[in-house]
C-alpha cells in the first residue's frame, strides 16, 4: 500500500531527500490532526519520536517534570517505571526524553523491529494516558515535595527536578544562558526557564501540573516522526488504531509568539555564587547577544553558523582576537543559538572586569564594523563552510543514531511552520550557494544588518558574589522553618504522614502482573555474534600499522599514536599542555589562525590529544600515548600527512601572548567542566588513588593538572621561559620515529599510498639522543571533598576488585545494568532525589559507583556500602534474568560508524583483548543465571571495604560532613 492510499491519514507531501539518502512524506491524521513524518531509508537503526510543543508560561518547570512524569506509569503499562523496565530489558539505541525551551520530545531507537514496536506502544501509552491523573506521588516524587520525617525534624524540600535544577543553577554559564534568553525575549516562552528555576519549582501546583498535560499533549499539538527501514504503513495503522483514532482533532493554542524587537539593546546585570577562596576580581562574565531573524530561512541560519565559526570560533578569530588583545577576558566564547524560532548570536568574555563593560561593546561593534567595511577572511569563509559540510555529509554522531539527529534537526523548521518539514534535511545545495556567496559581499551584509544595526539585542553582565549560595540556602532554610512554624500540630503530622507515604509508595515492589505488561524479547532474539575487530596489522620499516578494513564512503580516519615512556616524570604535567598547544601556534609556513583555516578547508580537522590504553592481563603492558587524530577524503590524506609535518616539525613556541591565551582558555574550560560534570571529576581522582593509568590522566588532565595549570597561569612571567623550554624537550621525546604506531580506517582503495606517508613522515621525526626517563606513580588514598559553590554533590566510590583476588567476568556487565536501573536508581534517584546515578567495572579490575546532582552524601555513601546486600540477595525467573541480559546486551551492541569500529578495534589492540575474549565475555551474559549474579557480591563488598572515596559538592555540606574525609579542599 502506498501512502496515500492508507485510509487513516492524508499525504501532505512526498519529497525525494537524496542528502540524507531518503524519501520524506508528511502526513496528516485525519480524525485527530497529529502531524506525521516518515523517512524511508536503508538505515536499519529505526527511529521514533513523538514530540509536542509545549511553551512555558512560568520558570515553575512544568514543562520538565511532566516530561519525566509521563514516564512513570500509564494505562496499559501500569508500572511506576516502566522507562527503567524498558532500559534494563531492551534492544534500544536511544532511549529518552528532553525538554526543550519550547518542545518536549520522546524519541526510541533500535534495530530490532518487534524491539522497535515495544518501545513505540510504551511511549505512546505513556504521552497519551499517564498515571499522572491517578498518582499524585508521581508528580512529587520527580517534581517536588516537601519532606518532614517527624513533626520535630527540620522541614526540606526534594524531587528529581528540584535536584537536578539546583545542579544546574550551581553553574555560572548556565546562569548566563538564561538570563540571555530572558533579556532577548521577555514577552515569549523563552523567556521564562522550561527546565524550571529551583526558587519557582515549589510554585507549581498539582493541578497545574494535569492541567497543562491536558492542554498539550493532545495529537493535534504532536509531532510524530518514523525514520528508516520498517513496514511504515504497518506502523501508521497501528498507531491509528491503538491511539490516534481515540481523539477528535481540536484546536490547540500554542504557537510559539515571535519577540518585537526592542527600541534599544536592553542590558542586564545578575549574580552568581563563588566560594569563599575564588576571586571576585575578573571574575565576570560579559556577553552580547543579538538575535538574527527567524529560523524559518535555513540559508542565512547556515550563514551565521559559518559566521560563528569565522569571527568567533576558530583560532585567531577577529572579533575573539580583538578582545583578547585588549585583555577584555581571559577567555571568549561564541555560539550561534539555534533550535528555537528567534536564533541568536553570542559573544562572551569570561574572566572579565564588569567595568569593562562599555569597551567590550564598543570593541566588538568596531571590529564588526571593520570587518563589513573592509571583507572579510575569504580563506576563513571556505573553511567554515568546508567544516560544516564535512560534518554533514559524513553524519557521525558518536553512539548517537543519525536519524534521531535528523529527528531533532527537523523541528528547526517543522515546529513554526508546517510547510517546513524538511529544510533542515537538504543543505548540500545551501552549502553550494554559500560558497557562491562567499564572492560577494553576503556575509558583510548579514553582520551590517544583523551584528551592527540590529537594536534586539542586549548586553548581559553576571558578577561573582562570595556568600551568595550560603546566602540562599539560609533564606530557603529560614523560609521553610517559618513555614513549618505556621503549621498547626495536625498540619505537620499530614506533612509527616505524606512523607511517609511517599517513600511507602517507592518501596513498594511492582507487582508480578504489573511487570508482565512490559512487552520482552527473548533470549532468541539476540545474536549470538557481537561486534567484530577489524585488525590487520603490517610492518612500515621497524613502525607498526594496524589497517582496519571498512567502507568508510570515502573518508580515511588516521591516528597517529607517540608513546611517551621514555617521558621523564618532571614533564609528565607538560603533556596536557603540549597537546593543546600543537596546531594552535604558528609554524614556519602558517600563522596559527591559517594554519587552522588551512587544515579545515581541505579536510574533517586535526587534533592533537592524550590517550592511555590498559592491559588487563598485563598492566606492564600499558600505554599512554599522544595521539594525532584526523580525517579527510582519501585523496586529501596526503595533505593531511603534510600538514601533521608541518606541525610536528615547525612549530614555533616562542609567542608569549599566544601561549598565555592559550593557558587562560585551558583554564577556563576546565573550570566549567570540572565543577558541570563533577560526577567524572570525582571518579576519575579517586581512580587516581591506586590506579596507575588514572594516576597519569590525573596528572596531564584531572584536578591535579588544573591546580598544575592555574600556577603556570597565574605565575605566567616568571615561568614562561621555562614552559617554552619543557615544550621543546617534549617534542624530543614524544615524536621519534620509535615511538610511532599508525592506525588507519578505511577501504583498500583508501589505503593506497598511506606507508609511503607514513615513511616520509618518519624521515622527519626526531632522532637526537635522549636520557630516557620513568614515570613512578605515587599512589595514596585521600578521600578527598572538593568543595564548590554549586548546592548539589557528586559523590564517587571507587576500588579494584583483581587486588582483592577476583577476576573479570561478563556478568559484571549485567550488574552494571542492575545497579545503574535498580539497585541505585531506587535508592539514590527515587528515594534520595539525585538525578542520576552510575556504576562500572572494568576488565583491570578497576570498578565505581557515582551519584549526579546529589542532595545527599552521607545516605549516598550507605547506599553504597550495602551494595554487596542488595546483590547477595538477588533472585530472579527465567523472565527477569532475560529482561537484564537484554538490557546488557542493547549497551554493547549500539551502531558503530566506521570510525567507531576502527577506534574500537585500536583499543581492542592495545588492551590485549582479542575476538575470543569478545566471544567469550558474550557467553558469559547470555548463559547467566541468578547464583551468577550472587557470586559478584564479594567483589563490590572488596571494593567498598576499600574506602576510596571523592565527593565534589556544597562548600556548607562538605563542612558539615569533614570527618569522613582524609582532607577538604577548594576545587577551583
């Protein structure tokens, strides 16, 4: 049957998509109005997604806390969370929900069909008939509610949101997103938080909550997307039957309202918290922002995404190197903000004196100024649009299913205008007329009009303030013990009573009958086969390189990987340094910032990075290396192989203004991440604590190598001549012939040429006499606490289980699953109010458990120590035990991209593991049984008796909690 001819809907269109190698049709469902799009491809990683718009009218969160509500139960699948049933017993590729500022998405992916089909019949139940209107401890539990353990215990709040949202209010970018956003839109939903403001979420009322479900979340209001290769009509009619045909088509109000521009750029000044030992001078964060049309005309959206790229982003940039010239930041950051109908351009300085405000603004309209007035970079222009092309044209999303990115991407268009639907599919020919473009005076034009003369704009300025997170926790606390001191006797014995209930309602197990309506593969359905290694190892001279053979259309992926054993310890610091220096600095042929241009308009980049591979079986075996990671096309690999000698040979460390800009933004952006992922930072140190390969990414990228980094820094004058000097002995004893291995992903034809590169860049390599040194870890528990001034903690308990005399087993995967969906998401997530909680164990026997946006530590922490309780008395059916293989199983066997295969093949090399012990690992899943799993107990409790801990949290909490610790230090 053909589109249109199924009787339930009307084709609206059908476009042949060759960018993306589809056929699109948009569809409308008759009865109900929901809108459809299906893209047909060969693509056997099939996406769904329903969507709805859902504009916020307030900062209470409504939008978020229903996005995770629905998800807790609904009509046909009444468990409390059938999410969590369907991500420890399914085949997904993706499986999630995300708020955005003006949508709510719900997007599946997998390769299994009736996989693919569970997964659409849990998520329409639960968008279409939630138990939300049943359960009222549903909208507590993920939103918020008040807690009172007794009527004389202090009065708190919790819920999953709440937390998560104090996590991200903790982060002073995050602060700047939003108050840019409310300074450009004060009159349209984005002006307000969709993810909810933790000072507005107790605002939201329960029938607020239902009732903006029933205003949205109707098929009239839905986006409904089905990418792939599927029975689509099957589909179609399925759902017609089983959900859509239920409803009448109604009109639903929520158009997203186009901001007026304003009279004159707006300007606003907020604050965020610092602890008490950061420094509030230069400390602040200036940005300027501008929007720039709608995003209804893809062409000059694309335009300012090159444009980012060209005055913003790339090295050397001019608007970026103006600033930074004037010392107007130690750091500056461009975005072009899509995803929303009124994208906009940002310019920020961080690290900046808010006195500096009005030169910062002037600075950036006189540079723009001379750039519309005199050209633009041509050079610079071609490689933005190279870059851009590049990535589209490969479609490399990582672990990401392309056809979800292309599911999100459409929205750009399809959400404000239903004649949009596929814009944002077909850019090949935008490309095209970009480079055209590029010959006239277009770009000058867009920054004349846009950059220059554009009044809807605003300048935001957000200073640091010490005492400020203590400050609002003291409010809050005062605020609710005032509250609780107006309650009778009987209100706080309800209050007692609901938080009773509440956790009643979380302990409570699901019932049999329950957990039997979530559909389940079986055991049959997984193959036996898992992913392959593609190693064909060859010897270039005395050099080892390890071809991976793989259709990669045309793209070669090369790394080049220097192993530094011969690194004296004293330079070991400088590695983290040296990778981000090299292809950032001028060489004998290139500035830096041509250099850059250069490289990207003839292929997908190069980067310079460290690498560190464990042996299981044979720690001496490890390796830390650095690597050079490019792509390109195939014919355009020798370029690549041209430019790496010009960079590895020629570079020139002797500009100290360069090397200083280079230092500050390193800083800077560790900064953020440390504090934004606290969950990795707190892991990694305490893997650092007796692990040796996390010992050396402590020391050139972890909290030792920023403290490493904020002295060179801070003290640059008197220690630059001797960073000049540790950078040119690394490339001594880094980049030797010697110390080369090759891996290459690509086709035989792509090979072609690739060892006479190799041997000609051989020739060059250094080959002066060195003292080889050693690098000793000192490994020592601390137990660390990393105070910051976010009012979330991140709490991490790490240890080896192979020291206690326990050795690898597949089945340690499938208690990765347990713990991260069951165990853990229990009692830290549900019980304790974290948003997210993680686990691992790795084949050398190194293992963790980590919590995310934590409000707790101490009760973390307990959680933790009866691990080896909850696994001791695990039991489970035939059923259950296949529900958790196949969970494991869907982890291992995502999609890999060619790339993908050939860095999973490299690895595989490196560690010593071979396909046998891929086999062998498989069987060991498929074949466990329950007593399996009760053997893994010992080996958690080995590890927690280990007491290696590292919690990054609340300045105030981690006080109040000193003594578990060996010592309390400031993370920044």
């Amino acid at each position: 049957m053909k589109m249109e001819q199924i009787p339930a809907y009307e084709l609206v269109t059908k476009q042949d998509i060759p960018d993306i190698h589809s056929v699109g049709y948009l569809l409308k469902h008759k009865k109900s109005g929901a809108r459809v799009m299906v893209l047909e491809n060969d693509d056997e990683n099939k996406v769904f997604n329903i969507a709805f718009r859902t504009p916020p009218a307030d900062s209470t969160g409504v939008a978020h806390i229903l996005e995770h509500s629905v998800l807790c139960g609904s009509k046909k699948f009444p468990l409390k969370d059938p999410f969590v049933e369907l991500v420890k017993g399914s085949l997904n590729t993706f499986l999630n929900a995300m708020t955005y500022p003006d949508k709510t998405m719900y997007p599946v992916a997998s390769c299994n069909d009736q996989d693919f089909k569970n997964l659409m019949h849990v998520y329409l139940d639960a968008v279409f008939f939630p138990n939300i209107y049943e359960k009222e401890e549903i909208f507590r539990q993920e939103g918020w509610h008040y807690e009172l353990e007794d009527v004389d215990s202090p009065l708190t709040l919790n819920g999953v949101v709440y937390n998560e949202m104090k996590g991200a209010f903790s982060s002073p970018e995050d602060v700047l997103d939003r108050e840019v956003f409310n300074s450009l839109f004060p009159d349209t939903p984005y002006g307000v938080e969709s993810g909810g403001d933790p000072k507005c979420i107790p605002d939201l009322k329960y029938s607020e909550f239902l009732s903006f479900h029933s205003r949205y979340y109707h098929p009239s209001n839905s986006y409904i997307y089905l990418y792939g290769n599927m029975e689509s009509e099957e589909h179609l009619n399925w759902m017609d039957e089983e959900y859509l045909s239920k409803y009448d088509a109604m009109p639903v109000t929520s158009v997203i309202a186009r901001q007026e521009p304003f009279n004159k750029m707006k300007e606003l000044v907020m604050e965020y918290p610092i602890t008490e030992n950061e420094p509030e001078e230069q400390n602040s964060y200036l940005a300027y922002n501008v929007v720039t049309g709608d995003s209804l005309d893809v062409e000059r959206c694309t335009a300012f995404e090159v444009l980012d790229y060209t005055l913003l982003s790339a090295p050397g940039a001019p608007v970026k190197q103006a600033l930074l010239d004037a010392g107007i930041g130690k750091d500056i950051m461009g975005s072009y903000e899509d995803g929303i109908y009124q994208p906009f351009f940002s310019i920020v300085a961080k690290n900046a004196d808010p006195a500096n405000k009005e030169k910062f603004v002037q600075l950036i309209q006189d540079t723009l100024g001379e750039i519309a007035e005199k050209g633009i970079d041509k050079k610079a222009i071609a490689a933005g649009i190279n870059y851009m092309e590049f990535r589209f044209r490969e479609a490399d999303f990582s672990s990401f299913p392309k056809g979800l990115m292309y599911g999100i991407d459409v929205f750009d268009s399809w959400l404000y205008d239903d004649n949009k639907p596929f814009d944002y599919l077909k850019r090949l020919d935008i490309f095209a007329s970009l480079k055209e473009k590029a010959k006239t005076r277009y770009f000058e034009e867009l920054i004349e009009e846009y950059l220059l003369s554009n009044t809807h704009a605003s300048i935001v300025v957000v200073n640091p303030k010490r005492g400020l997170a203590a400050k609002r926790e003291k409010e809050l606390e005062d605020k609710l013990a005032a509250y609780k001191d107006s309650l009778t006797l009987e209100e706080k014995e309800r209050l007692a009573a609901e938080t009773k209930h509440l956790k009643e309602y979380q302990d409570e197990p699901e019932t049999e009958e329950a957990l039997r309506t979530i559909p389940l593969l079986t055991r049959k359905d997984i193959s036996k086969e898992g992913a392959k290694l593609y190693n064909t190892p060859k010897q270039v001279g005395d050099t080892l390189v390890l071809y991976h053979d793989l259709y990669t259309n045309g793209i070669g992926y090369l790394d080049l990987l220097f192993d530094t054993k011969a690194v004296p310890e004293s330079l070991i610091p400088y590695l983290g340094i040296l990778k981000s220096v090299l292809g950032y600095v001028d060489t004998e042929h290139y500035t830096y910032s041509q250099l850059f241009n250069e490289i990207n308009a003839r292929s997908g980049g190069i980067l310079f990075g460290l690498q560190v591979f464990g042996n299981a079986e044979k720690p001496q075996d490890n390796k830390h290396m650095v690597g050079v990671k490019a792509k390109a096309l195939y014919e355009d690999i020798p370029f690549v192989f041209e430019m790496i000698r010009e960079i590895l040979c020629t570079s020139k460390f002797e500009d100290d203004k360069r090397l200083y800009e280079i230092l500050a933004k390193m800083k800077s952006r560790m900064q953020m991440s440390m504090a934004s992922a606290g969950h990795s930072t707190a892991v990694a140190r305490a893997l650092s604590y007796f692990s040796e390969n996390a010992y050396f990414q402590e020391k050139t990228t972890g909290i030792d190598f920023y403290k490493f980094l904020d002295e060179l820094e801070t003290n640059f004058q008197e220690k630059k001549e001797d960073l000049k000097e540790k950078l040119k002995e690394l490339m001594v004893y880094v980049f030797r012939p010697e110390n080369l291995t090759v891996s290459y992903t690509a086709d035989q034809k792509g090979c072609r040429g690739l060892e006479e590169e190799v041997q000609k860049l051989k020739a060059v390599l250094c080959t002066k006499e060195i003292m080889p040194g050693s690098f000793v870890p000192v490994l020592e528990v601390k137990n660390e606490g990393f105070q910051t001034s976010g009012q979330v903690q991140y709490v991490a308990a790490a240890g080896n289980f192979r020291e206690a005399g326990y050795s690898y087993t597949g089945a340690l995967r499938i208690l990765k699953v347990m713990l991260s969906y069951e165990y853990l998401w229990t009692n830290i997530r549900v019980k304790g109010g974290a948003y997210g909680c993680m686990s691992s164990f790795r084949r050398n026997g190194d293992g963790f458990l980590v919590s995310y946006r934590d409000p707790n530590l101490v009760k973390t922490l307990e959680v933790f120590r009866k691990t080896g309780e909850f696994i001791r008395s695990f039991d489970a059916d035939e059923r259950e035990m296949t529900k958790y293989i196949i969970g494991t199983i869907s982890e291992m066997d995502v999609p890999m991209t060619p790339s993908g295969k050939g860095n999973l093949s490299l690895n595989a090399w490196f560690s010593g593991m071979t396909q046998e012990d891929m086999a062998k690992e498989r069987q060991e899943i498929l074949e466990a049984q329950p007593e399996d799993i009760r053997k893994l107990a010992g080996i958690v409790d080995a590890m927690m008796q280990q007491n290696r801990i590292c919690v990054v949290g609340s300045e105030e909490k981690l006080e109040q909690e000193k003594q578990i610790f060996g010592q309390l230090r400031n993370l920044l």
